[in-house]
C-alpha cells in the first residue's frame, strides 16, 4: 500500500545527494508530495510535483505503479529504477534531459544588458494577478502558473515574468516549482515568436528579479537549446541523465 508521508524528513536520507530542486519543494513541504510504502521506516520514496515525478531508495513496485492520471515525467535515481519502470509502462518513452550546476555566479550587468534587447511593441511584465490569468489562456502559457494550487499560492510564493505583445504573452519565464531557497525556472516562447531573443530577455528580468530576492533561479534542460540557453545566461551544463515520459499524446516539459 502506498501512503502519503505527512513527517517528510523521513525520506530525506533516501534523496540524499540528488541536486534537483523539485524534490527539495517536496521534502520542505513547500509543494508537492512524497509517497512511500512504510510509512514508519521507508526505504523508498517518490516525491511528486507538478508532472515530474523522481523514484529514490530501494526499487518499489507499488510506487511506480502509483501513478498520478494524465502525462507524468518519471525520473529514477538509478538504472535499477529505470528498468522497474520500463517494466510497468512498457510503452514510456525514455528520454534523456541535461542537469545544469546549481552554483551559478550571475553576471548581472550582462543580464541589465539583455533586457535592452527588448524590441519596440513589446511589453515586459511580472506575472500578477491579471497577467495570471493570461498565463491559464494557452497550452504555451499555463505552466507558468499550474503546479501552484492557487492564484493565491502563486502570487505568494511563485516568480514571473512575462514578454506581452498586443496584449498576448508571447514569451515567458517562471517558477515551474518553488522551494525555500529559490525557484525552478519554465521558459516558453510562443512559436511564431521565436528567433528574437525574447527568451533571453524575459529569462535575464527573472533571474534579476529572483537575485534581488536573494532567491536562487534553478535551471534543468528539456534538450540541448535550453541548455545554449541556459549557458547565455551565466549557467553551466553539469550532467545528462534518463527519464521516462509516461501516459501522454502531449508534452509540455
């Protein structure tokens, strides 16, 4: 049987060293949730937020099977996990993404010179509470804003900016998840839109916005342009690792 763990530090040491800040949010307790098997001594856990969904410990069958509906990115700690998961969804689509270094050192006058990129007719804005429910009104947008459970939730701990055009986002960046010290950042740029460097500028008004904060902008990579991205930006590529796209026609991640 599978169990929500309500005293989360107990699954602390089953994520130890896993550098990835969405299983943070769910040990803080800040979003998300960690499920395991033995509630009082576990020795796996699965922590859950958003779609993303990381397996740690000793391979549990019942946790991979605890699968949330809908389109989940499943990530093990291992390749025991990964054949554990394989094994269940024989139909996943086992992906490989690009961990970015945690340590980054900003360069923030490069950052204040990016926003001066920004084309004429073009508007750039923090996501309040009007500009939260533009975010709901595309698939392009509402990531921005949907692991939060609440307007209120988000505007109170989430982090965003966006690029407005004629009154439409048309490009994006904000905080997928948040955990104590920080935040996750998702990026999008509609497609049309795309080439003129709008993700660059809108990911460098965040990052700014996060620093003054004292909030850190975590950044991992879908393939290698975010990475190119994320390299413009002052971040470094650390590591690639596997993860499984499970039970959908669409992804947004």
């Amino acid at each position: 049987m599978v169990y929500e763990l309500s005293d989360t530090y107990k699954a602390e040491s089953i994520f130890e060293g896993w550098q990835e800040t969405l299983i943070y949010s769910c040990l803080q307790k800040v979003m998300g949730k960690v499920f395991v098997t033995d509630p009082i001594n576990p020795v796996s856990a699965s922590a859950l937020v958003g779609c993303f969904e990381f397996y740690a410990g000793d391979p549990d069958v019942e946790l991979v099977k605890n699968k949330p509906g809908g389109f989940v990115i499943m990530v093990p700690q291992n390749e025991a996990w990964a054949q554990l998961i394989e094994s269940v969804y024989p139909d996943a689509k086992r992906v490989t993404r690009y961990a970015i270094k945690k340590d980054t050192q900003f360069d923030v006058e490069a950052l204040k010179k990016n926003l001066q990129m920004l084309p004429d007719g073009y508007e750039l804005k923090p996501i309040d509470y009007s500009v939260y429910d533009l975010c709901l009104g595309s698939p392009v947008t509402v990531d921005f804003v949907s692991a939060f459970e609440s307007r209120e939730k988000y505007l109170k701990d989430g982090r965003g900016m966006v690029i407005l055009k004629d009154g439409r986002i048309v490009s994006g960046a904000s905080s997928y998840t948040r955990y104590r010290e920080g935040i996750e950042i998702e990026v999008d740029t509609v497609e049309s839109e795309r080439r003129k460097n709008l993700a660059l500028i809108v990911c460098s008004a965040l990052i700014l916005r996060c620093l003054e904060e004292g909030l850190y902008p975590s950044w991992d990579a879908q393939n290698m342009g975010s990475v190119h991205l994320a390299e413009k930006l002052g971040y470094e590529f650390d590591h690639e690792y596997a993860a499984y796209e499970v039970a959908s026609n669409e992804r947004t991640h």
